[in-house]
C-alpha cells in the first residue's frame, strides 16, 4: 500500500534515528550483539543511516519535521551524540528537535542532564529501565527499573530542567509507569513503540489493552504509535490498523502521535506502508482529531515550532 501524495496532510515523524557508523561508536552496531532483538536478526541496520537515507526512504511521504531519539551510543559519552546531531541539523535540517540520553541511576545524572538540556534541540530524555523480557517474568523491584529509588531520583530531575520523558518498555511494566506518572505529574511520560504488541494471542492482545488503559490513567502519559513489527512475520495493514484504533480508543486523539520508528522499522516493512496504514486507521476520525495525530500532538508535547517544520 502506497500513500497517495494528496491524502497525507503535512505531519511530523515523532520517532526517527540517524548514526554514522564510519564517525561514531554505536556498539550494538559495531560488532555488540543485541539477545533478544524484537524483530531477529538485524545486521541491515550495520550500515550508516543519515538525512539522505530518510530522504530516500520518505520520498512521496515525507515528514515536515522529526524527533530524533538517542541511538544507543556509546553510554560513556552520550552528550557526544547530541552535539553530533546538533551539527547535522544545521547542515540538514533534519533532524527537528531531540530526545537525548542520560543514565538516570548514575551518580552524575543531574550534570548529564544539565549538559543535554543546554542543547536547545533538545526536548527530552530516554534511557531504557530495567524490564523483564517476557510477561510471565514481569517482577517488581528489579535493580535499574522504574522501581528503583537510585533511578527514579534521577527521574526526579527531569522537572528541573523542563525534560520530557520517553519510555521504552514493554507492557507488562505500564503499572510501574503510571506510578512513575503519578509520582512526577509535571513530567510528561511519553511511551515509545504503542507499549510493544509483540504477542498477538488473544491472551497477549487483553494484556495489552488493560496496560495501555492503566498507564492511560496518568493525564500526564501519551503514547507513540510505532514498533508494530513482528518477528518473522509480514508487516501488514490488516493485522496493524486494528492495534492502531485500540490505542487511539484508549489514550484519545488528544495524546497519541505517528511516529515511524525508521530505519529500525524498515527491517518489516516500508516508510510509505507506515503511513498509509495510519492514514486509513484513522481516516473515521474528524478533521481535528486527525491533525492532532498527525502532527499537532508532536508539536505540543516536543514544542516543535513552525519554523522548525
């Protein structure tokens, strides 16, 4: 399915990523190994993926503006990477704004933070907690997580310095992330990938409606819709729009955002199949609704301005 030029208002892209292999260290693609990976193998992605591969990619279905989330670089020197992207727009005019890295269990968290936030590209902060790879191993507690007092008074920080959040972590954790939520209401607590469907048994779909609907709770939580891949299975529209809908059903128009997940989502399907599947998943909505999706939720929650787009 491919996005007719016409049907697609202007949108934003809140979930992209850049690296330059040659450059820049980025371990998990220089030789590290990532167990578990949620789409297998991903030795596609051990290539340098720049504003020009984006362009390529969006051709016909290009973005007005993007976010930019932390890469994985090397965590010695995360503000490194910001700088480098920093650059990178200038030259490009991608990316728009940035969620950097900071390691918020560590002892020098509040100066990473203070270091990301002079950035004035910078609009937030992702660093992965602590999870447990499958549901029936979901535990509270872990040393890292949500849980973790060490951990959440680095997260306590984020409101110092005007910093979003963004969480990846699967749905079994979403009860620890409404509690981070109603412990932090002034932090916006962002989760990335639609809370990770990657079970589509009847029993995994149910655990991951009433997860989105616990964390929906928090006023201050908003959701991305992306990640819709599975492991060895093909990327389609019919098996995606209706997880869409769900999401949207849950959180509302007012708190949801595309997001394209690129280049890790071009390991099971296309950029225009991306988009054209989000366009039909909400084409029922009204004309407000759907711009909010598109680009009016990313704009308010990053503080994307117009000339930014």
């Amino acid at each position: 399915m491919t996005p007719a030029d016409n049907d697609i208002p202007a949108f934003i892209d809140a979930h992209q990523h850049f690296w330059d292999l040659v450059r820049n260290p980025y371990p998990w693609l220089q030789g590290e190994t990532v167990e578990g990976f949620r789409y297998g193998s991903y030795e596609a992605l051990r290539r340098n993926y720049l504003p020009e591969d984006f362009a390529a990619d969006t051709r016909g279905c290009a973005p007005t503006a993007t976010v930019h989330i932390e890469a994985e670089w090397d965590r010695r020197g995360p503000v490194d990477e910001t700088r480098w992207l920093t650059g990178l727009a200038q030259h490009h005019r991608r990316p728009s704004v940035l969620v950097a890295h900071a390691d918020l269990g560590a002892p020098d968290a509040g100066q990473v933070l203070a270091a990301q936030a002079a950035f004035s590209m910078v609009r937030g902060i992702r660093h992965k907690p602590a999870v447990s790879p499958r549901a029936a191993d979901a535990r509270r507690g872990q040393p890292g997580s949500m849980d973790d007092a060490r951990w959440r008074e680095g997260y306590a920080l984020l409101q110092r310095f005007g910093l979003s959040f963004d969480l990846q972590a699967p749905w079994w954790h979403l009860e620890q992330a409404l509690e981070l939520a109603r412990d932090f209401p002034a932090t916006t607590l962002i989760l990335n990938h639609t809370g990770l469907p990657s079970d589509r048994s009847p029993q995994g779909l149910a655990g991951w409606r009433k997860a989105l609907e616990t964390l929906a709770l928090a006023p201050n939580a908003a959701l991305k819709i992306s990640g819709l891949g599975q492991v060895d299975t093909p990327w389609s529209a019919q098996a995606n729009i209706p997880l869409i809908r769900t999401a949207i059903s849950i959180f509302g128009a007012e708190r949801c955002m595309f997001a394209s997940n690129f280049p890790v989502d071009s390991l099971v399907t296309s950029y225009p199949a991306i988009v054209a599947a989000f366009a039909e998943a909400i084409a029922p909505l009204a004309p407000a609704e759907r711009h909010a999706l598109w680009a009016g939720n990313a704009a308010r929650i990053y503080r994307i301005g117009a000339h930014a787009q």
